[in-house]
C-alpha cells in the first residue's frame, strides 16, 4: 500500500508540474454527460406535473416537436467524444428525460442505432417526472448492478417533496470495474442548502462504492446547479481543484479550472456557469489500468444561437415563447480515459 501511495504521490507531483490538464493525450475511452432539457413524450404520465408538454399546454408540444427534438439529441449524442474516438462515447448520462418510452425512442434514432446504444433507467419520484439514465454501448461498456438511491428532504415543510435521485450503474470497461454515478440535483429555485444536502449525500454515495471497492474506477457526473467552487461540491462532496490535492479516495474536479479560464456549459444574464461536471475518483488519476487523459466542454457551433439578442448563447428548444427548434440550455462534457 506504501508502494501504491508512493506512487500515486509521484505521479500527482508530475501532473503538476506538466499542468493538470494532459492536452492531446492518448485516448481509448470517451464517458459524456448531458442534459437534454425537458425530453418529454407527448402523452400524459399518471400522477406527473407534465401538462406543460402536452398539446394543450404551455408548449404547444406536438408529435412534429418531439420528432425533431429526439433528431436534436440524437445528433449531438452521437457526435459527442468523436473529437478524439470515431466511435464516440462508451457511455453518456443524462438528465431531464421523462421515462423509458422517451429513451427507446432517442436509441431508436438512426445515428444512435448505428451506435447500438442501450439505456438504463429507473422511474424516480420527481414530481415533474424528469428522471437522469445512462446510455452505453454493450460492446464497450457492459452493465453488472443497477439501482437508484433517492435524494433525502430532511426538513419537515419538505415532506411532501420529491426530487430526482442518484441513479448509479455499475460495471465493466476495458476489463475494469467501473461504477457511473448520475444525478441532477435541486435546481437554482431552491436554495443553496439543497444542493449542498445534494452534495453531502453524493459523498455518503462516494464513500458507500470506495468500501465496497477501493479500486472502482468512479464517476460521478450530472449537471450539479452549482458551479466547481461552490459549496456544495467543493466542500460538501470535497471535489478537489488540483490532481496534486486528490488523496487516495479523494475526488477530482477538472472543471473548476476550465471555468476560471471563461469557458462553461450554459449562461445566465451574459456569464457562463459550469453546471454539467464529471468528477473522478483518484484511482483514475494514478496507478495501472485506466486513467484520465482529457475532458472538453462539447461545443460545436449548431448548439450555439448564431444571430439575433441571445446571440452567442445555447440554441434551445424553446425560448422566449417561441419555439427555435434547437438543442438544450447546457452544452454538454466529455472525459476521456486511456489505458
């Protein structure tokens, strides 16, 4: 274990010195996340608040508008870690989708289904009916365990509340276990507090996978509603800034670094926030098998309103009350892994 310390501790050292993000390296593996903002069918769920996506509802939704936004997601799903890897993703969590009938429907889509895509899925609770799910390919990413913990409300004016849980995906890739954490947790509506009680339980979470496995290979992505820095992931889940902080069962957040140097994944009144973070355990920084080698902000100009007051900002599907035909209010991540 000294050994393995040691050696851990060295290469954190090189890291440092070399700069914490390895530009250009090899890359054998992609994981993304994405959040697809509101992938809701047309029908009506027993017991959901989704009368905004029915045709007679806020959004007018209609068959023509789910067609085209399972073609949006399909596109930028498929294209994301081609960067690096022409096959694209090993896996991709995702949030804000209704329920499974919705990812049959986004894997039945022609760039997916070249793919091979599968999903995993669990119904939660939210009262909105936005569930997060995992995408993967089974020829590279082969599912062991699944199961969804559900985000605790502590306060007793919060008894009747229900929000979207910790859907974790245990499994194997590239001959190593692997577990994929996905979570969304309470949105900028609530108060900071709900987020950082997110955060807490995320690293009961953590903690939980580490003594079952030290060795797991863990990631735990979702789009957070905080920014790196903010409490509930700097210092409530302990995601570190710097490789050369992580210790052995540490986390490492890779993006806090990337918005301090002006990049995002989506804008509020003109600044870029950071919501949308794949965090990684320290087995993947050091040692043998897999490890990260780089992580991008998927960006390509078609997710981007090109034009017009919100010029600069992400293409949405709705905006302003009109219907634009876009993307998703976040653009989403990619880690790559390389062993």
């Amino acid at each position: 274990m000294r050994i393995l310390l040691l050696f851990l501790g060295a290469f954190l050292t090189t890291m440092t010195v070399s700069g914490s993000r390895p530009e250009g390296g090899k890359a054998d593996y992609a994981i993304g996340f994405y959040n697809l903002e509101n992938l809701f069918d047309t029908c009506h769920d027993e017991g959901k608040n989704d009368y905004e996506f029915l045709a007679e509802g806020t959004y007018k939704w209609t068959g023509e508008k789910y067609v085209n936004k399972l073609h949006n997601m399909a596109r930028v799903l498929s294209e994301m870690g081609t960067d690096k890897l022409q096959e694209g993703c090993a896996a991709i969590g995702v949030a804000e989708v209704e329920n499974a009938r919705c990812l049959t429907d986004l894997c039945n889509e022609a760039p997916l289904k070249a793919r091979h895509y599968q999903y995993v899925h669990i119904e939660g609770p939210d009262q909105r009916g936005v569930d997060c799910a995992l995408l993967y390919d089974p020829a590279r990413f082969s599912v062991r365990d699944v199961k969804l913990v559900p985000y605790i409300y502590r306060l007793p004016e919060d008894a009747n509340r229900a929000s979207r849980g910790f859907l974790i995906v245990s499994g194997t890739l590239a001959d190593e276990h692997v577990t994929i954490v996905v979570n969304h947790l309470p949105s900028r509506g609530a108060t900071s507090y709900y987020r950082e009680e997110g955060g807490s339980q995320l690293k009961v979470v953590k903690d939980s996978l580490l003594k079952d496995d030290p060795q797991v290979k863990l990631l735990i992505m979702g789009d957070m509603n905080d920014d790196p820095q903010d409490a509930s992931m700097a210092k409530c889940l302990g995601a570190k800034r710097e490789a050369a902080e992580v210790d052995e069962g540490d986390l490492y957040n890779p993006w806090w670094n990337v918005l301090a140097a002006g990049e995002g994944t989506l804008q509020f009144q003109g600044s870029w926030n950071l919501f949308d973070q794949i965090i990684v355990s320290s087995s993947l920084l050091g040692g043998k098998g897999l490890k990260l080698s780089d992580y991008q902000v998927f960006r390509r100009p078609y997710l981007i309103q090109q034009d017009g007051p919100y010029k600069g900002n992400t293409l949405r599907t709705h905006a302003g009350g009109q219907w634009l035909n876009g993307f998703s209010d976040h653009l989403p991540t990619v880690v790559y892994l390389s062993k």
